[in-house]
C-alpha cells in the first residue's frame, strides 16, 4: 500500500531540554484514516504542525507524496489542509470572504462553483453572510473543516474535528469524511479525545505519551488488550449484600439509585453471579459492556502517570 505521509525518527526540543515529540516513526497509507490519541500534553498537536510544515523538528524526517517536506514544501503542501477548533479565522471577514480568500492560496479551476459546493456541503447557507466574530463555537468547527476541503486535499490533518459541535452535527460530520474518503481515496490524520469517534472513523491509532508511541493498532485490538468489563446490575433486593461481596473482593464499583455497575473480568462473571445468588441478592436487570478505546485510554494513560 502506498505511503503519503512518513516520518522518522521525529524529535521536536524545546527550551532546557523538554522534548515534546521524542523520537518517533510512523506513516499513513493512502485511504487511510489514522488517529494520533494520547492525553494532554502528549505531543499530538506538536507532531501535526511538523507533519503540515508549520514546526521544524528538531531532528528527523517527513515525507509526503514521497518527497522530502523540506525540500518540496510548496509543491506537497498544495495537496493537503488542516483543520482545528484552536486556529481562528480572522474575526472581521464574514464566512463567504474568508473562504473566498482562502481559496486563491491554491490552484482551484472553478473557484465559484466550489465555494458553492463547500456551502451546501457544510451546511453554511445560514451563516454566509455572517462575521467569524459572530459565530457560535460550533459553527466556526464547520467553517473551519469547510476550508480544509477547499481545495480536495490528498491528506487532511484535523486537530479535535467535531469539538464544540452538537451531537447532530458532529455525526453528518463523521459521516461526510467517511463517504470523502470512500469517493476519493482522501486519506486522514486526526486527534481527538471522542473515543467513540476515534472507534468509528479511524483504521488504525497511535497512542502518544509524553512525546513517544506507546502502542499502536486497529482501536479494536487497542481495546481488546482491556480485560475488564462493565457489569451493571439493578438489584431489586440485596443492594448492601452486593457492595459488601464487591468490597470483600476488591472489585472497583459505581452506584447509581438501584443500579450498580461493577468492573470485573469478563471471564469472572458467572462467578460473581453465583455469589450474589448465595447470598439471596436478587436483580431485574443485567447488562455487559466489554471493554472500548476509552477504557484502554484510560487504562494506558493512568498505567503510564503512576510510572513517573
């Protein structure tokens, strides 16, 4: 499979010594959606302003469409975009003018007919006419990724791409880079702390910490290293009788009214149930949640802080 974006041996130091980015090697395929995870300060935000050419590194390389950035930064940086909630257009220029502005920086054909399409596509009828300043956070998330398509990218780096949208809006969201990348094989790099988004969109993750890959794979495989599953059970009788077996076993829980969830392996089940059952303890309903991204991020960035 093809490579669009490879980088090697990346370290970003700053002032006294901290490194930021330490010392790490990836790439992106092409049609690939690639998510970089890790907690704050991780170096996520770092490593994608070195990929798009804004950062020098310190040391190390990056290739994109298989040239050296350094040495064919304007000719690979038309072919890609960026996207994130913490980059502002200017607050003056209404929607319609920052677009407008934005797309004579490429090579568009029918630059109306795009800014027409990017309109409808984004949802941004409403707001054409408006100024940034006056924008919720939600709608300047989709004018920010509106300009990121503006002129069909090959590889687009999104920075917390459905950040401050509502749940409608950040699901047509995660569905249209879904179908850009079905239709046109655009591949992607993202950061975000929606686990769940990370589970729909990405083929496979990159967890930083503390500036270094930690782990790496499909998010189903990251998650299946969990072994703890989330049993919650609403007990009609023997609510104390249930906390008691759970601290008598050391078993980590959460109440809420009647219901109780309870961390447990997967595979112990069926033993703790027999045990509530010795006890009498009687429940109306039962559910199983296995382990997702979000357990095993949790689970790896706390592993990690208790290290240092």
């Amino acid at each position: 499979m093809k490579k669009l974006v490879e980088a090697y041996n990346l370290i970003k130091e700053y002032e006294r010594g901290v490194r930021a980015v330490d010392d790490i090697s990836f790439s992106l395929y092409e049609g690939e959606i690639l998510g970089i995870l890790g907690p704050n300060g991780a170096g996520k935000t770092t490593t994608l302003q070195m990929l798009m050419g804004i950062l020098k590194p310190t040391s190390g390389k990056i290739f994109l469409f298989g040239k050296e950035l350094e040495a064919h930064r304007e000719e690979v940086l038309s072919k890609i975009n960026f996207s994130s909630t913490y980059v502002h257009l200017p607050w003056k220029l209404t929607v319609e003018e920052s677009l407008k502005f934005i797309s004579f920086l490429y090579p568009i054909e029918d630059r109306k007919s795009r800014l027409e399409k990017i309109k409808r596509l984004f949802r941004l009828e409403e707001i054409w006419k408006k100024r940034n300043m006056e924008l919720s956070a939600g709608q300047l998330s989709r004018v920010s990724l509106a300009k990121a398509l503006i002129n069909f990218p090959k590889v687009l780096f999104l920075d917390e791409p459905t950040a401050s949208l509502d749940p409608e809006v950040a699901f047509y969201i995660r569905k249209f880079l879904l179908e850009e990348r079905e239709k046109f094989g655009v591949s992607i790099i993202l950061t975000s702390h929606n686990m769940a988004e990370v589970e729909e969109l990405c083929d496979r993750v990159i967890f930083l910490h503390k500036g270094k890959i930690i782990d790496e794979g499909p998010p189903e495989k990251l998650s299946a290293k969990i072994k703890t599953s989330h049993l919650t059970l609403m007990i009609a009788d023997g609510l104390k009788r249930t906390i008691e077996i759970c601290k008598k076993h050391s078993l980590k829980f959460s109440l809420k009214k009647r219901h109780i969830t309870i961390d447990i392996d997967e595979k112990k089940v069926a033993w703790f149930l027999n045990l509530l059952a010795r006890k009498s303890v009687e429940y109306e309903e039962i559910s199983i949640e296995k382990p997702d991204l979000e357990d095993y991020f949790l689970a790896v960035a706390g592993d990690k802080e208790n290290e240092y």
